[in-house]
C-alpha cells in the first residue's frame, strides 16, 4: 500500500477524535449533574474495577429513579484508567474536555497520583479509592475512601499481640503502596518483622512460604486482591505448613471461591478486619448485585460494588447543598457531609479521610466472628 | 483543547522514544528491549533531583541524560557479547533487572510508592505549569531529536550502521571495529530515552515502575515497527498512530458494560489488519 494510504490513516484517526469529542454532550451545566469516573476496566484489576463501576450505576439509578438531585439528573461518566498512570491522565483530561464533570471518582493510589496534578489545576474534587494517604496528603481536592493500611495494620498487628497470636512475625506481601503502608502500620506495632515480598500478579507463594517457614515464622500480615487469597490459601493447604494469615479486609482475604480452593484447617484462625456491617452479606443491596450478576458471586464482588455505591452516594449528599457544576461547592460541601445513605457503615470524612468504623474478626467454623 | 495538548505531548514524547529506538533497531538491526528501561533511568533521575535535591529541570535533565548514557555503555558493553536473537534476549532481561531495581531499591526510588510532586520545568524564573507551554517544549525536543536522527542517518556512522545491518561480517572485514559503532549507536539511543523519561517525569508529575515494565519496550518496538523500521518519519508517524488509536476508541459507542475490553480488541485487530497488508510499516526501508 502506499504511503499516502498511511497518512490519510493517520488523518482519519486525528479527525475521529476530534469529531468525536465535539460530538460529545458538554455538561457541567444548570440542568444535570455530572461524576466522571476512572476505574480499570481492563487488565489485571478489572476484576475490581468492573464491580466497583457496576454499583456506582446501580446508585445513579437509584438516585434518578427517586427523581435526582434537587430534581435534576445525574450523570455519570466512566473512562478506562487500565490502571495506567498516562491512560489515567489522558481519561481525565477527556473527561473534564468532554464533560467537565462536577466531581471525579478514581480507583487505586497509582492512577490517583497520576492524575493528581490535573484535578488541581481544574480545581475539579475527587474520592480516591485508596489504602494509603500519599494522594490525599499532596491534593487539597482529593478525599480519601476505603481502608487505611497504615492504621488498620497497626490496629491489627496490636490486637493479635494481645491475643498472643504468634511467636515471630513475617509480612507476605506485594510490592505496592497499599502492602507499603500496611507494612509501615506493622513496623509501628512490631519491630521485628521477617519480611517476604514479591511482585503483584505472582502465582507462586509456595517459594515464599517455605522461606516463611524454614525461618520460623508463625504468622504472616498481608493485603492481598483477588484471586491472590485463592492461590495463597490453596498453595498453604498444600504444602501443609502451620502458618497463620492476618489479613486485610476480611472479605477481600476469605470468600467463597478461597473456601473451595483451601481447606477448613488452613483458613482456621485467621485474623483479619474489616469495615463492612456484620449482616453486609445479608444485606438487600448484596442479594440484589448477586441476582444482577450470578457469575460474581464466589468473588468479592459485591464488596467492590458497596464501595462504588458508597462513593455515589456520598457524592450525592455532598451535592445537595450545591448547584449542578459549582465544583468548589462540592468540596466544601464533601468535607462536612455526615448523612451519606451508607451501606459500608462510613460517616463522611475526617480530614478528607473516610471514617469507617472497624472490627476485628477471626475466622472460626467457616465464618468470619466479630472478636470485639 | 487542553486533551488535544495533551495528546500532542505524549506523541512528542513517544515520538522521542519511537526515534531512539530506530536508530539501534531500524537502521543497525540490534533487536534491544531496553528502551523502557533507560526511559526509567532518565525519568527517575530527573525525579529524584528535582525532588530530592531540589535541582531545576534543565540541569536535572542533562545529569538525568549522562547517568543514562552511563547505564547504557555498562549494559551495551555486555549485550555487545551477543548476537541476534541472544541480544534480544539480554536486553529483555536488563529490561526486568532495571524495572526490578525500581520496584525495590526503596531508599532511592520509594519502590512502589513512586515519585510523587515532580515540579514542572522553569525557564528563567517563568514555569511552564500549564500544558500549552510544556507542548511548545516537548516539540522542541521532539524536532531536535528528529533533526539528530536525521543527521546520524544521512552521515557516513549511519551508513556504516546500516551496513552492520545488512552484513557485520563484511562491513568487519574492512576493517571497520562494528562493535564500537554498535556501543555508540546504543548509547545515543538510550541517552535520547532518557531525554524523554525526563519529560515525562515532568509532565506527568508522578512516576512509579510501572510505567518502565517490559510492556513499555514492547509498545515503543511496535511504534516503530507500524511506522516503519530505519524510517525517522516512520518513527513519528508511528508515534502518532499508536497514541491516537487507543483515545480515538474511546469515542466509539460500545455498551459500557464490554466497551474497554471491546476496545482492546478492536485495538488489536487493527494492528493485525494493518501488519497482514503493510509488513514493513507506514514508511519503513525493510521488516525485521
């Protein structure tokens, strides 16, 4: 083919993105407003990224249903991060060129961080779904939903020395921020700590845990995401070692697909903690996300949906006392909302950082029990 | 306007990248897999002086392109040792060895965590904070990157380069010491991505590894590739495609619940479309 053919490719493709973000409906006006929303939607953390975008529509649903926001409309935006810091940047930069959205929703630090700098020049607030704090530290506009590592592993590496859960303590973790905070929350409460790292998306624990054991180490701290707690508890249970596992959440760290793949003994004990309502499962949000998507229902699924639903509707109480495209509203206004409809037993923020309320849990008899 | 801007610097700064790597690939026929990995180096050290030493961006840069052309004549030195598909090999794992020191050598690059609150550049007291003054710098070291390709091509080292390509033994036999000139081509390239890693740094603001995995090389050898190898034209073009395909897909109306998977694969296709009917790419002399 000739060269020109290339070049008119190269054009067709220039002028599609131009057409097509002219196309695009500018909102940000009197008469809608608007949530722009970066999540992995492909790639490794799709798996929590397509649940957690998932219950985010299901409350824009519900809010429209019940007739919007001081009657007018919301609409919510999604773009692919691919948890990609430049894939991050670029889906702001078409959002806010595209839409100009009242308020952001990110999901995880990296992509946060990356796309940092572009909410602060727009002035634009946003929730980061995050374990650690680097974002919210650096970003007056960002507010911070989700566990925090640092405290909740200090907070649980505290409470198993109470209980004298172990004699010599390892961390099992994966290189990246949130293990990184979590790790810091452990060092706060226990100095001497065995440390075991290994890169995201490794399939092999077995090489790690008989480090674990040939050391002497009886229990390990992590935070670990789907579907590492499934290749985790299995390749225990076959190797058979007697280590203990404190983890983070509780239902990111057992779930029904961990209780197929391990076995009883193996999960026995385990520690961990979580900010989800005791009867969560139970819950008319949770059976209603499983009927929608059967096929989701051995994963923590339903988790990651709360926690976008939670994000809405916070956001929603946040913009309430706003018009439709007054950002700075929503940023005031987000520091002091306290009447969010949670389902994940939060209550607004403090200091741009979501309050949650913790509880210990052991697993004990295939369930997970309160210990506090 | 402010997507387009930023669309136009991220081509500029593949386009850096793209050109870099055509001149070890396209025009001396060294399959490396090390571009991403001293497009880390220099990101990373521009970071860290900028950050760390409080350094302006200039300065960080040029130290950023010398530690880089350090890295680069330690690493060429041994992968000069190889040969064909061994020299791709190598370089694949040099790639793994510089991402796996990123990841874990915490005390300087803060391991996962990244380099966050990069400063944007300045130049005589005026900071170029917003993304039209950054576009016209990043253009600036995309045209002088080009220019520089360009020279190298049309003088007798290119010629020599490519004649290393096409037959080293012959072109040894002359006398001509191939694996100097090897060195020096792949020194020039790494410095060029270290030049790019720093304005990347800058740019973006943030930097963690994963931005300089494997996957990095691979995209950069694919612009070059769909451009068209010993082609600098090709290596810009290629840039430009690449970058705009993925945002283009973005407009396409997919249903939300399958629209970033369709678009991966729609992505793929073309790129497979393209490759079946134009082998040798946009504008390229011959196919690897």
């Amino acid at each position: 083919m000739k060269k020109s053919f290339w070049i008119i490719v190269i054009l067709v493709v220039v002028v599609l993105v131009g057409y097509g973000l002219m196309r695009q409906k500018k909102n940000g006006t009197a008469e809608e407003y608007t949530i722009g929303a970066i999540v992995p939607l492909s790639g490794n953390t799709a798996s929590v990224g397509v649940p957690f975008s998932e219950g985010m529509k299901i409350a824009v649903d519900e809010i429209n249903e019940a007739g919007g926001i001081n009657g007018k409309p919301v609409y919510l935006y999604f773009q692919d991060g691919e948890f990609s810091g430049t894939k991050t940047v670029s889906a702001a930069e078409q959002l806010i060129s595209a839409h100009n959205p009242d308020v952001f929703d990110v999901l995880f630090n990296l992509p946060a961080q990356a796309a940092s700098s572009v909410f602060r020049n727009a002035e634009k607030p946003f929730l980061e779904w995050d374990y650690s704090r680097s974002v919210v530290d650096a970003n007056p506009f960002a507010f911070k939903t989700g566990f925090d590592a640092k405290t909740g592993c200090e907070e649980l590496v505290r409470y198993a020395q109470t209980r004298h859960y172990y004699k010599k303590l390892g961390v099992l973790m994966s290189k990246t921020p949130y293990n990184q905070s979590c790790f810091e929350g452990v060092k706060n409460a226990e100095s001497n700590v065995n440390e075991y790292w290994y890169t995201f998306g490794s399939e092999d624990f077995k090489t790690l845990l008989g480090k674990v054991y040939h050391d002497g180490v009886d229990a390990v701290v992590l935070i670990p995401i789907d579907p590492e707690p499934v290749r985790l508890f299995k390749q225990l249970r076959d190797l058979g070692y007697p280590i203990k596992v404190i983890c983070a959440t509780a239902s990111e760290c057992i779930y029904p697909s961990v209780e197929s793949a391990a076995s009883p003994k193996t999960l026995e004990g385990t520690l961990s903690v979580d900010f989800l309502p005791k009867d969560f499962f139970q819950s008319e949000f949770s059976r209603a996300f499983e009927e929608k998507f059967p096929n989701q229902k051995d994963h923590p699924s339903v988790t990651w949906a709360a926690l976008g639903y939670n994000d809405v509707m916070t956001i929603m109480s946040a913009m309430k006392s706003c018009d439709p495209g007054d950002s700075k509203c929503i940023t005031r206004s987000l520091n002091t909302v306290k009447d969010a409809s949670s389902i994940i037993g939060s209550n607004g923020f403090q200091d741009r950082i979501q309050d949650l309320t913790l509880r210990m849990q052991i697993y004990e008899k295939g369930k997970w029990v309160d210990v506090e | 306007m402010d997507y387009f801007i930023h669309i136009a610097i991220i081509v500029s700064i593949y386009a850096i990248l793209g050109l870099s790597l055509n001149l070890i690939v396209g025009y001396t026929g060294l399959l490396s897999m090390t571009q991403a990995a001293f497009y880390g180096i220099g990101a990373y050290a521009t970071a860290i002086l900028m950050t760390s030493v409080g350094m302006n961006f200039f300065l960080s840069l040029a130290l950023g392109a010398l530690i880089t052309g350090v890295a680069s004549i330690l690493i060429g030195i041994v992968l000069s040792r190889f040969r064909d598909d061994y020299y791709a090999l190598g370089s694949f794992g040099f790639n793994v060895i510089v991402w796996s020191i990123f990841l874990n050598w915490q005390e300087l690059t803060r391991g996962p965590l990244g380099i966050p609150g990069i400063k944007r550049p300045e130049l005589f007291g005026f900071a170029l904070d917003g993304n039209s003054s950054f576009l016209i710098l990043s253009m600036c070291f995309a045209l002088i990157a080009y220019l520089a390709c360009e020279f190298i091509s049309a003088s007798s080292f290119g010629r020599v380069l490519k004649a290393i390509r096409e037959d080293e033994e012959a072109i040894r036999v002359f006398g001509y010491k191939t694996h100097l000139y090897k060195l020096a081509i792949f020194v020039i390239g790494a410095v060029m991505a270290g030049i790019a890693g720093a304005l990347f740094a800058s740019y973006i603001t943030f930097i963690d590894p994963s931005t300089f995995s494997l996957n990095e090389s691979i995209f950069i050898l694919a612009i070059i590739i769909m451009g068209g190898l010993a082609s600098n034209k090709g290596a810009v073009l290629g840039a430009l495609f690449l970058v705009l395909l993925p945002e283009a897909l973005r407009f396409v109306g997919f249903p939300s619940d399958i629209a970033a998977q369709m678009r991966q694969a729609v992505y793929g296709l073309i790129l497979i479309f393209l490759m079946l009917y134009r082998p040798e790419g946009m504008m390229g002399e011959y196919r690897l």
